[in-house]
C-alpha cells in the first residue's frame, strides 16, 4: 500500500533477509529511490527526507508552488 506526503507517493515494507523496512519513493513515472531503516518509523523518516530533498531540489514559481514544466518563451517578432 503507497502512502503520500507532500502529494508524492511512497511505500514502506518489512523486509525478512535482511531484517528491517525497505523504503520506495516515486519520483515520477520512470524514477524512483529507494532505501531501508532498521524499524518501520526509521523508513518512514527516511523516505519522507528523500521527499523533502527532491522538493527543495525542484524550481518554485513566485506563488510558491513547485514548477512542473517550464514553456519556451515566444519568439520576439522583427
């Protein structure tokens, strides 16, 4: 089952060899990262810092949402 935070979807599993928690972020479509914690609340922790990091990593608009796409600007006329 996928949770979200800050509207982006990630997963947290236990894991039996190795004991722990394997944690998935999607980035988007093709990406994702993925990393483990000893107990559920460490992967949780850590998927949900992956997130903040991809976060702080995208553009922001002035309103301070986050930029998905960016158009090409419109060509100046002669």
């Amino acid at each position: 089952m996928f949770m979200e935070y800050k509207g982006i979807e990630y997963q947290v599993v236990q894991t039996v060899h190795p004991n722990g928690w394997k944690w998935t972020v999607k980035l988007d479509e093709k990406r994702t990262r993925t990393g483990s914690g000893y107990n559920r609340t460490a992967a949780i922790g850590l998927a949900q810092s992956a997130i903040d990091k991809l976060i702080k990593s995208q553009p922001q608009n002035n309103a301070g949402g986050t930029v998905v796409a960016v158009a090409p600007a419109a060509p100046k006329g002669d």
